[in-house]
C-alpha cells in the first residue's frame, strides 16, 4: 500500500482519494451516447424521394380559326355560288366573299364554281382556278375550282379592237354600269352548248341568217362552248 501511494505521489490513504476525485476519467470508460435525431422529408406523392417539384404546364389549345374551319368543310363535289368580281385585274382574282359560304345545289342557276379537289396541285386552265386560305400557324387550304356557266348571265370582258378577252371566273350583274379596270366590256352568254368538233363563233348562230356577233370560248378543256355577245341593255 505504501509503495502504491509512493508511486502515486500521495502520502497517505486521504491524499489518495483526494487524487482520485480531481483526475479525469480513464480513457477506457465509454463516454456517454447520444442518439442524434432523425429527420424525415416527406415524399411528394407525384415525385419520388430526393427529387424536386416542378410543375408541368397544362398543354394550350389553339384558337379556332373559322375561316380555315369554313375552308375545310369543303369537299370534292361541292358547288358554290362564289366568282371573280374582276377587281384584281387579269392577272389575279378578288373572290367575292372572304369565307366559302356553304354548298349550293350543282344543278341550280345559283352554283358558279364547282369544287373538283382539295388540298393538291391545281389545274389553271380556262376555265379553272383555285381559291386558298393560309391561316395563322401556317396550315394551307386549297379549292381546286372549274366555273360553271349559265345562259343569260353576264361576264367581265376585255376589249381590244375587234378582240375580246374573257374573265371566265368572273360574273357580273347583266346592266350598263362601269365595270373595274382592265375590263371595259360585259358579256352576255347567249347559250352554253356540247362543243361539236371545230366549234367556233358560227355555232352560235340561232337560226340562219342570225346577224348578231358573236364571241366563243371553249372552256373545260374544250367541251363545253360558250357563245357570248356584248351585252346591249339598260
């Protein structure tokens, strides 16, 4: 015991417990443990744990275009009372309305173009043409068009000398009254006929010993004959 306390630095048993108390605990005991806490995050139910939350925006709807809409409701067959009011000249055509109105019956005096295809490569010849519609978000819309003729309604012409060029797509009210540049002229259709082979003016006649002139266009791609006159009315 005495060669502890020697060893220890402390004379005698009460030093040695006053040694014991003032020394720090040995470094073998445990130190005490604390449990950290854990944290959860909640888990969005639309997204999976670590991920982040971002909203996916709802996918908008383009605004109707009625004109593109009123265009696409025309099909192959249908007739429509629309034509040429010859305000853009010779070398363009001013349809007279701006939005295809709805199809009219084929066989009544009202059909003045008839609709041969949609959306394709349309034919110009006389008596052909097309009518498009480019809307907004680019989209195109094309009526193949074929006019058709009746007898005893009027045509813008142009007249030079003793030649007279048609404005096959176009029509015009049958009176005297100032027509748009370049036409100078309004023709009347005298008879719209089955053209027989070498049709001409000639085949226009009524009846022998017609004096009447006569100018003749063979339209859709040469069937048809159409006998015109200079209209003389009031």
């Amino acid at each position: 015991m005495l060669s502890i306390l020697t060893w220890l630095g402390a004379s005698n048993a009460a030093e040695l417990k006053d040694l014991l108390a003032d020394s720090p605990p040995s470094s073998s005991s445990p130190a005490p443990y604390t449990p950290s806490p854990t944290v959860h995050t909640p888990v969005s139910p639309d997204t999976s744990e670590g991920s982040t939350d971002k909203s996916v925006p709802e996918p908008t709807t383009p605004t109707p275009d009625p004109t593109e809409e009123a265009f696409k409701a025309i099909s192959a067959g249908d007739c429509l009372a629309v034509y040429d009011t010859g305000r853009g000249g010779t070398t363009s055509i001013d349809w007279s309305v701006d939005v295809p109105p709805g199809p009219v019956s084929c066989a009544g005096e009202q059909a003045l173009v008839r609709v041969t295809a949609t959306d394709t490569a349309c034919p110009t010849s006389y008596g052909k043409s097309y009518w498009s519609y480019r809307s907004a978000t680019g989209n195109t819309t094309k009526l193949c068009l074929t006019r058709i003729h009746h007898a005893a309604y009027c045509m813008l012409g142009q007249q030079s000398g003793d030649s007279i060029s048609l404005g096959v797509m176009t029509a015009v009210a049958c009176r005297r009254e100032p027509v748009p540049a370049p036409y100078n002229q309004i023709m009347h259709i005298t008879g719209v006929y089955r053209a027989p082979a070498g049709a001409n003016a000639n085949n226009c006649l009524w009846a022998a010993g017609d004096q009447t002139r006569y100018w003749a266009w063979l339209v859709d791609d040469g069937a048809t004959l159409l006998c015109t006159t200079i209209y003389q009315g009031g």
